[in-house]
C-alpha cells in the first residue's frame, strides 16, 4: 500500500501569514505564487516523543485515529515513502522535537536506549530537539548518546561499538552552568537546492521540575521564545530567512479536534508561538503527546502525538532569491501497519532481540482484567484515578509496610507509562509501565503536611494516585492554592483525609512512599522534600513485580480513593 493520495492539510500563505494575529485558527487557503523564478520545494518530515517503541506499541498506545499505528519497521517505510513523494528526495529533511528516548520499553532500555538511536538514524533522521527524557540519566549520557562510545557502567551491552547518533541534537536553551555555553550545538543550518533552511532546537524551561535532580545537575535551561528570537537574529545576520523551531513544548486540543484539527486550542505552546519573532515560520511542538496542526501567529504549528504513530508531513515553497516561506502547509499522516516492513529496522530488532534473551517473556504474574493509565474524569477534568495507577501505588505500600512501617503510598502519573491487557503478565510488559528504575523512599509527614500535598496537584495539575489505604474527598468549589503556598488551597475538604478508615489528625505523623522523583520534589510536588526519616527501598519495577506474583490474578482495583463532594 503507498502512502501517497488525497489528503487533508493546514495550509498558510503570505497573506494568511499576515493576518494569522494571536490566535490558533483552523485552515486557510495557500495562496498563489508570486511571479520570479520558481520556488524552491522543501519537505519537512516531523515526529516527535518516541520513546524508544521500536516495536509496536500496544493497547491504547497502539492506536490513533481508529486504526492501529505505530513500529519502527513501519515508521521507516512511511518516512522513505513519504520522501519519495517530493519531486527531489534532497530536498526532504527528518526531524524531531524531543523525547526519543526515555520511558523506553525493554527493548531499548536494557541497551540505554541505542537501539533506538541506531533505528532512528537508519531511517534518516537528521535534526532532533532535546526533550526532558532526554535528560533522565544525565549530561554525560546524553553527550554520548550524541558522540558515541560504550556505557561508561554496562560497556557495550550488546557486543558491538555504539557509533553514536547518525543525526544532530540540538539543544539551544541547555546551558552548562559553570560556563554559560549550550549543551549542545543550538542550531543547524541545512541548505536546499541553493536556500538555506535553519533549524533550533528547543528543550522545555520547565525540565528540571519533571526530570531527577542528578539528570539535570550542572545544567540551567532558559525561557524558550526568549532563546529562539536570539538564535533566530542569529541565523538572519547568516543569511537564513527560513526558520524552524523544534520545541519540545505543547499543547492540547479540545475533545472534538481530529488528528490536523486546532480545536479549542490551549497549552503553554500558545504563549510560547506568540512570543517567537515574526521570522520564525514553523514550530514542531512536541512533549504533550497530542496530535495537531494549527497555525498561531503567523506560524504552522504541529505534533505528530507520540510513539510513532503519526508523521507530520511539512511542504515548503521558499523563494529562490530572498530566502522567504511563500507558502507552508502540514498534514498529520497515521504510520498504518499494513505497508510493507522496512527490512533494516527488522534486522535492528531481531539482532537486540537475540541479545535481549529470554528474560524479556517471562511470566512475573497475571491479571482478569485490563489495567489502564488512562485517568478518569473527575468532576469534569482528567484528574481522577486510574486503574494502574492505583495497583502500582499499592505494590509500593506492600512492599515498604513491613519493613518501613508505611501507612500510604502516592504514585505519580507521569511514572505510568503503558497498559496491562488481561491475561499474563511478561517482564517486558511490566518493566514498560515502570521504565525508570526509580528508588522507593518512605519519608515521615505530618497530617498536614499530607493535606498540603494533596492541595498541591490542583496547582501542579497532576493527580497522585493513592493506595487503598487512603481516601478524601474533593470539593470542585474550593481555592486552588498559589504555587508558593500549597498549604493555602480548599480543594480537599478538610476532615476527609483517612488511612486505613482512620481520620488524619492534622499534629500526628504518618510513613509515606513514594518513588526517588517525587520524594526530591519533581513534578512540583514541594512538600515532600520537607519529609524526614528517610528510607531508599527497592527499585518501583522490583515492588510492581512483587506485587504481581504475590497476588495474582490482579483484578482492576475501584476508583473511588478520590471522591466529590
């Protein structure tokens, strides 16, 4: 099946260009082309938070737009098909906006991510922003993801050199903080047909708050538009009058939006767009996991949603003699299953899978019934509970009950990272819900230490999913509290906190879990790093395991921790 065809697209001109003002607005024509010499075609094929699923990911993160999608055996055919749709194949360039690794499946994980690296590279990726997950195990690592050599810890984990990535990270807003300098190199500059394309790379400001203090010791990160406008006079005084930004910032749609809609637009990417300079014409967003295709303020703005189940397909036509975008349309194109395998991303897979072993199939427990990290909505937000969250909140309180004396436990969202179908339970598949091998911490809080806590998610805008042993009850009416004072909030309704069927008493202290990256304040979470007597347990993946072999078949546990009032 070719991927070629009548296809629905965003579409910007110059005239659109000039009256797009500040807000996300849906399709406008392309316009017609000036007289002169004819334009130069640019193709930009665009993905973004990847997560190294090489393979294709399953359940929910296996589909899009009702069909399945996903695999780097497909991805590679879309990208070389998608290519080859451009009248000149040399004027296409592959790129992406962050998160290619991290939260990483098994498969590329155990290697530390280099299967994913070299999958990437052989289907011609040639610029990649930075993402958060980027950072998970720090600065250094992260340089030799780059450059290349064997794990300074593990070696060469599967026999052979690791080469290096076969395309260049850009990271403009990542400074070394002892010397000022980026990280890495901020920009690229790439010429096609005789014009000169520009490409700056953008991690998120707010990395160090969703990323382990150790991942991002000895790095500073600066406001994204800020930086862009910088680096974008930069480019200009080089003679690029065509610039691309690939942020790894987002932002979501409205239920209704479609995979190239720009639905009730909203997210920090907005801000972000509407401070970028005028000469800044397209922004690959990513890190939301959200497909769109928008323009705001004069600017195409896109996410290819996650997991490589979409494409963003980018057409430039740019002016032979000043450099300019005449026109620039975008098309998010679903990476079906039913075209034909690439044959060097199989042989990728097949080589690490032989190394993997057989430990990546062994049956660590069962369940009767799916497990879903989807949230429920909960007095009209997605800030309820979730199935797997709650079973992996209890695994940490069974494992640190005993011997740590823990009453509680609290799970972050983000720490949750794919389904559970029913039936068996593999190590891979456990190992992909919890990837990050983090620490389990008990730590002592006082009752309202833990009201504070629990007021905090409705500042940060996540939920903690609780064990069984809590429960409260949330007043949808109540003050969110100010982002320095978590204490000051009226969400949870005071008198509702109870573990074990015990009211909290407000003086009293009480053992809580939590993983090593909330236990140091990440995700915002501030309060716990006030919390004393610490104690570093097991890995989570240890705990979650545990858990499954000691009280399987799981059944899907309730959702009512949480409650409305």
């Amino acid at each position: 099946m070719s991927v070629s065809g009548m296809r629905r697209r965003t579409a910007l001109g110059l005239a659109a260009l000039t009256a797009a003002a500040l807000s996300a607005v849906a399709a406008t024509p392309t316009q017609a082309q000036p007289a002169g010499p004819k334009p130069v075609d640019v193709k930009l094929l665009a993905l973004n938070d990847f997560h190294g699923n090489l393979e294709p990911p399953t359940g929910s993160s296996g589909t899009i737009a009702g069909q399945t999608a996903g695999g780097a055996e497909f991805l590679a055919t879309y990208l070389k098909q998608l290519s080859e749709e451009s009248r000149k194949q040399k004027n296409t360039i592959t790129v992406a906006a962050g998160d290619l690794i991290g939260a990483s499946p098994l498969l590329s994980a155990a290697f530390h991510d280099e299967p994913t690296i070299e999958a990437l590279s052989l289907a011609g990726l040639d610029y990649a922003s930075v993402g958060n997950h980027e950072f998970d195990e720090g600065a250094d690592e992260l340089l030799r993801i780059q450059n290349g050599g064997c794990h300074p810890v593990d070696g060469c984990a599967d026999g052979t050199p690791y080469e290096g990535a076969g395309f260049q990270y850009l990271s403009a807003n990542a400074f070394t903080t002892a010397t000022g300098q980026p990280l890495l190199a901020p920009y690229a500059i790439h010429k096609v047909d005789g014009v000169k394309i520009g490409f700056i790379g953008m991690t998120l400001e707010g990395t160090p708050d969703i990323v382990s203090k150790e991942g991002v010791a000895g790095l500073t990160f600066a406001d994204e538009a800020l930086t862009a406008n910088r680096y974008a006079a930069e480019l200009r005084r080089r003679g690029v009058e065509t610039i691309v930004v690939l942020l790894h910032e987002g932002g979501n749609q409205a239920g209704a939006g479609g995979i190239n809609d720009c639905v009730g637009f909203t997210g920090p990417v907005v801000d972000i767009a509407q401070r970028m300079d005028p000469s800044i014409d397209v922004i690959v967003s990513g890190h939301t996991h959200q497909a769109y295709n928008c323009q705001i303020a004069g600017k195409l703005v896109t996410s290819a949603s996650s997991f490589g189940r979409l494409v963003t397909d980018i057409d430039l036509k740019v002016d032979r003699r000043t450099g300019d975008v005449l026109t620039m349309q975008a098309e998010n194109v679903v990476v079906t299953r039913d075209v034909a395998k690439d044959a060097a991303q199989t042989a990728l897979i097949t080589r690490y899978k032989e190394v993997l072993g057989p430990v990546a199939g062994q049956v660590v427990g069962s369940t009767s019934g799916p497990l879903t990290r989807a949230q429920e909505t909960l007095y009209g937000t997605t800030m309820g509970e979730s199935t797997m969250g709650n079973v992996i909140a209890d695994a940490q309180l069974a494992a640190t009950d005993n011997e740590q004396n823990a009453v509680a436990a609290f799970m972050n969202p983000g720490g949750v990272r794919a389904d559970i179908d029913a039936g068996q339970v593999t190590y891979e598949e456990a190992f992909t819900v919890q990837p990050f091998a983090n620490n389990l911490t008990t730590l002592d809080l006082t009752g309202a230490q833990l009201y504070c806590l629990l007021e905090q998610q409705f500042t940060v805008g996540r939920t903690l999913y609780p064990s069984a042993s809590v429960r409260y009850v949330v007043d949808p009416s109540g003050t969110s509290a100010p982002a320095g004072d978590p204490c000051a909030g009226s969400r949870v309704v005071r008198g509702s906190l109870t573990i074990g069927g015990t009211a909290v008493d407000t003086a009293a202290t009480y053992r809580i879990t939590v993983n090593s990256f909330l236990a140091g304040g990440g995700d915002g979470f501030s309060v716990l790093p006030q919390g004393t007597n610490r104690v570093t347990g097991m890995i989570d993946l240890d705990a979650l395991i545990a858990y499954l072999k000691a009280n399987s078949p799981i059944t899907a546990p309730a959702l009512d921790r949480i409650s409305v009032a």
